[in-house]
C-alpha cells in the first residue's frame, strides 16, 4: 500500500479547509504489516514461490533422466555387464588342493541319522510350501527336508530345549523353521537372512548335535578332533559365536551328558593357552582364517576327523581377501565335510563361487539378499561436515542407551569418543588399530550396560549381537551399501524396533545416495527430500536386465559404477605391492 506525502503549507491549508478528494487515511505501521502478513498464505499456497538453485546432484541426475536410451543403448550396457562379470577377479573353485590333484569329487550329501517326527515327514509338498509361502521362506535345491515351526519336533535333548526357553527363544525364527532341519539332516546349505534374525543358531546347534553324536560313537582322544569348524570373518565375531557354543554345552555338561570341548582359535591371543585345549582333544573349533592357517601349518592341529564347516558371513571372508587362505584350509580335510555358508549379503557371483564347494546344497533365503532389517526405522538427516559433531550429540537424545556410533575411519572414532567423553556421556570405542584387550573391554562393557555408548569402525558391524540397541547413529554414510545394512542390523533386533539416523551431505557419492534411496524406498521408510530429487539412471536397462548391481546388491547402481568392485580393485592392487610383507587378506583392519 502506497502512502501520499504532501508538503508542509498544503497541509497546513487542508487542515484548515478540512477537505482533500485524494485524502487516504494514515494506517499505523503495526496495522500495515498485519494487512502484508494477510498476503503471504495465499502466496504459499496458490502461485509457487521461487526455488532456490537445485543442488548439483539434482540437476546432474535430471539431465540424465532426459536423456531416455533407445534399445541399442540398453543392450549394450547389458553386454558391457556381462564381460565385467566375466572379467571379475578369478574366483578358483573352493576345493583343496589335494581333492583337486586327485579328482575326488563328492556326488551325495553327507546325511546324518537325524530325521524328523513322522507327521513331518509325510507332511505333503502343498503344506511345507504353504508354511514356507507364510514365514516369507524362499528355498532352491532338490530333495527339501520339510520346514518346522517348533523346537521340540526338531529333537534337540533336554538341556538345549531349557537353554532356549531361558533365553526368550520358545519359536524357531523364518531362518530356523526351514535352516535348522535342513543341516541337522546333513545338507550342505547356503544361508542368506538379514542380521539379527537368528541365523547363528542355525549352525550353532546341529554342530553341538554332531559333535555329542561323535563322541558318544568314539570318545575323543588327546590331541584328536575337531569335528566341527565354525570360521569368522574377526575375532569379535568369533569369539562372539564361541559363547553362543558354550552356552549350550554347559547345561549339556550339568545334565550328564558327554563333556564336549570347544576352541576358541583367534589372532591377538597367546597361542599356548590355545594349544593347551587341543591336547585335551577338541570338539568344536571357532576361528579365524588366519591363526587356524598358522594352527594348521605348524601342525599343532588336524582336520582329519572334521566334518562339518561353517563359513559365517561368507561373504566377508571373500570380500576381506580370506579366498585363499580359506582354500588352504580346505586342503587339511581329508574326508567330506558337511559345509554351510551364512550371510545377510550375498552377491549372485559369490553364491556362484560357493557353490563349487558344495554339494547339492540348499539355498535358504529369507527377504532380498542385501535387503535392510524391516524392524528398523532408518531416518535419513543432511547435515554439514563442520555440523556433525554437535548434532551428534542433539541425536544421542533420541532414544534412551544403548546406541551404536559408527563411522568409516579410526581417527575419526577417536576424535567422537573424545568429544562425547568430554560431553559427560559414557562412551568406549573400538577400531582395527586397538589392540585385543583393549576392543574385548570395550566390547564387554558396551555388551554388559556398564556404557550407554559406543564409536566404532565397521569392524563391529558384521553379524555382532549386542544386546537391545536403541539407535545406530552413522556419522557417515559408508561407501558400500552392504556396510550401511549390516550397520543398522545391530539394532531392531529379536523381533524389537529399532532407530537408525545417518548423516549425509556432499561427501558422499551419488552412487551411494541412489543406493541408500531406493533401500529406503524397498523398506518402505521415508526418503528426504535431498535424496527423493535423485533420478535412478538404472531404471531404463532394469527392464531388460535384473534389478541393480548383481555385484554387491545395491539398487541404484549397474555394476559398472560399483563402488564395491572398484575398492576391491585397487586393494587388489595395494595388496600385490604387499605381496612381500606375508600379510593375509587385503584389508588392514578398520
Ligand atoms: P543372530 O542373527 O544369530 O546374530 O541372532 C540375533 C539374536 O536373536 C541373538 O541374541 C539370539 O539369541 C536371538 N535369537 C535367535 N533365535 C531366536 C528366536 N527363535 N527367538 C528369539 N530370539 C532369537
């Protein structure tokens, strides 16, 4: 609104004349800004207001969306794909050596006498495909052992049955209905089920049945066995797993049953105390790759008498640059072995691989290898490198402790726990460059509620059960979106919800941004605006093709811009130039 000015003497001669025609009556300022305020909700709500400029990444991916390919484009992306695959780093088949040079190959699996109750066995195909059909069970292979939705009918003895039911565990998870009748029958198996959903078990306990079924057929010797072999992708892990077997053997042990031993075979501990087990005959053995070669090459340990092996996040120990070693482990067996491979991520190529060292195996699969936990609300936040550190802190208040802090390198951990210490909060940390002690206190005090948080590298975020995390906090965003899902699968576990919040800004790739979107989109979570800008430039071959990458699992990329593939390659190339130094694997630990 326009007000008139007028000179001095006019207003003089008005007020005495007391008339003007053009005269509109003074609004006082306070009046005039309530009139303007009036304006601005029709303003929002019918004429779009003026955007500010779209973010680089935004007008990246819609340049590229209007660009649509034609049919030559698209098959000859597809073409392209096929050759990477075919060029991927040679993945020799998982066989010894020795089975190798002398042409054994196993025809039939290794069946055990375990069998079902009768009704299951009838149990007509319609029916076990109807339970599979419910518990959202997908399952491949041939001769299926029948799904069973109850520990008792699995025939586990007594003190195991008492042991589950003090844990909370009264029914079998999706994995166990159809995994546990599948190795406690001698299948070998491939085990594919998002974390924390009860895959350990499944491994755990038909190895505890098999070991008390050898003992009880032949006691062991000093220095024979083991039976069993469980191997992990780290130390935490396994020791983790060797716990879990413990459980179960003490109860067995307290109700008179056989004393079954078990080894927990793992870098960064004094090899005598390990030794000193295997003396006393050895039934079940967890390990990692590397002190169990050392084990095995001295000869301070056989694998004569082992036959059954689990290759716990098999995919890991691939991608962790574990292949050989592994296959010099396999050259130490001399009989067949029952072998099962677990992972919630498990790339098309490596199941390929794997398979080699099976034989007619199952494959077990519960939800979309690489899919995220669905018990877990993933919450998506832009925030600014210099900001994050505050903002972590407004974050811990979300929900109460436990909370997982993780982020992609150990200064990083560092400098978090400094802060978080410095804060008042109850922090501990753990990274590759700690020693044993150190990440086992850590660890422990997390595990037990004596600390409400902790800051660690991804070196934490593969299979490790802690108990009722709140919330998992990504300080950033990893690179490989297989590392975000393991990530939030420590919380929202056993059937309770969980938060997971990540931090994201310009850091990170569009790659890994059009992966975390359409994970999110996949898990029905909302997806920021930041990231709903995004266009999957997949799309167009996805029709001819199968979705995303058939490398690592991620659904905004092709596998010719996998972020996986290409830090494999150059560690690939880190680790020849480190040829010499007799390292094992291509990682340093995180
Ligand atoms: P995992 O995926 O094997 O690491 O298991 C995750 C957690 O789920 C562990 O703490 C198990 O004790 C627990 N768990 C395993 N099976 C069941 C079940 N059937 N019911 C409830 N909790 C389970």
């Amino acid at each position: 609104m326009q007000f008139k000015s007028y000179p001095l003497s006019y207003n003089r001669s008005l007020r005495q004349s007391g008339r003007d025609d053009n005269y509109v009556d003074y609004v006082p300022v306070a009046k005039r800004r309530a009139m303007v305020a009036l304006t601005i909700p029709k303003c929002v709500g019918k004429s779009k207001p003026k955007l500010t400029k779209p973010s680089l990444l935004a007008t990246v991916s819609s340049l590229r969306k209007k660009q649509p390919l034609n049919i030559k484009q698209k098959e000859q992306i597809i073409l392209q794909e096929k050759e990477i695959i075919e060029h991927l780093p040679d993945r020799k088949t998982l066989m010894s050596v020795w089975e190798l040079a002398k042409g054994i190959v196993y025809t039939e699996p290794l069946l055990t006498g375990w069998k079902p109750p009768l009704r299951f066995r009838r149990m007509p195909k319609k029916a076990c495909d109807a339970i599979r059909k419910q518990w959202h069970i997908l399952v491949d292979g041939d001769y299926l052992p029948p799904p069973n939705k109850n520990f008792k009918d699995m025939r586990f003895p007594g003190p195991i049955l008492q042991k589950l039911k003090s844990k909370g565990i009264v029914q079998p998870t999706p994995i166990q209905v159809q995994g546990l009748p599948v190795v406690l029958s001698g299948r070998d198996m491939i085990g594919i089920a998002s974390t924390g959903s009860g895959k350990t078990l499944v491994f755990v306990l038909p190895l505890v049945m098999t070991a008390l079924q050898e003992e009880v057929m032949m006691p062991i010797a000093s220095g024979e066995g083991p039976f069993g072999l469980i191997i992990c992708p780290s130390r935490d892990l396994a020791r983790q797993t060797y716990e879990v077997v413990e459980q179960f053997l003490e109860p067995m042990r307290e109700a008179g049953y056989p004393k079954l031993r078990t080894l927990l075979c793992i870098g960064g501990v004094d090899m005598k105390s390990q030794l000193d087990v295997v003396k006393e005959g050895v039934h079940i053995v967890v390990a990692t790759p590397g002190r169990l070669k050392d084990m095995l090459a001295k000869k301070k340990m056989k694998l004569d008498a082992c036959r059954y092996l689990t290759l716990d996040e098999a995919d890991r120990l691939v991608d962790m640059g574990f292949e050989d070693d592994i296959r010099e482990i396999f050259d130490h067996f001399k009989t067949q072995r029952q072998t099962l491979l677990f992972s919630a991520t498990m790339p098309v190529k490596i199941q390929n691989f794997a398979r080699s060292a099976l034989v007619k195996p199952v494959t077990v699969n519960v939800g979309r290898a690489g899919a995220a936990n669905l018990d877990v609300i993933q919450e998506v936040e832009y925030v600014k490198q210099e900001a994050k550190m505050v903002y972590l802190l407004e974050c811990l208040q979300k929900t109460a402790p436990p909370v997982l802090v993780f982020c992609e390198n150990k200064a990083d951990v560092g400098d978090i726990q400094e802060y978080l210490l410095l804060k008042g909060v109850d922090a501990v940390a753990v990274h590759g460059g700690m020693d044993q002690e150190e990440r086992e206190y850590a660890i422990t005090a997390f595990k037990s509620g004596k600390k409400d948080v902790l800051v660690a590298t991804d070196v934490i975020s593969k299979g490790l059960d802690f108990p009722d995390v709140q919330h998992v906090i990504n300080y950033d965003m990893p690179a490989e979106i297989e590392n975000y899902v393991h990530r939030i699968g420590r919380t929202g576990r056993r059937g309770k919800t969980g938060i997971a919040t990540t931090f994201i800004n310009k850091s990170q790739s569009e790659t890994t941004l059009l992966d975390l979107k359409l994970l999110l989109e996949e898990a029905k979570q909302r997806v920021p605006p930041v990231l709903s800008e995004l266009k999957d430039p997949t799309e167009d071959v996805e029709a001819s093709g199968a979705k995303g990458c058939v490398y690592c699992g991620g659904l905004g990329h092709r596998i010719g811009d996998c972020p996986k593939l290409e830090n494999q390659r150059s560690m690939q190339i880190a680790s020849l130039r480190s040829y010499y130094s007799g390292s094992s694997g291509y990682l340093g630990e995180i």
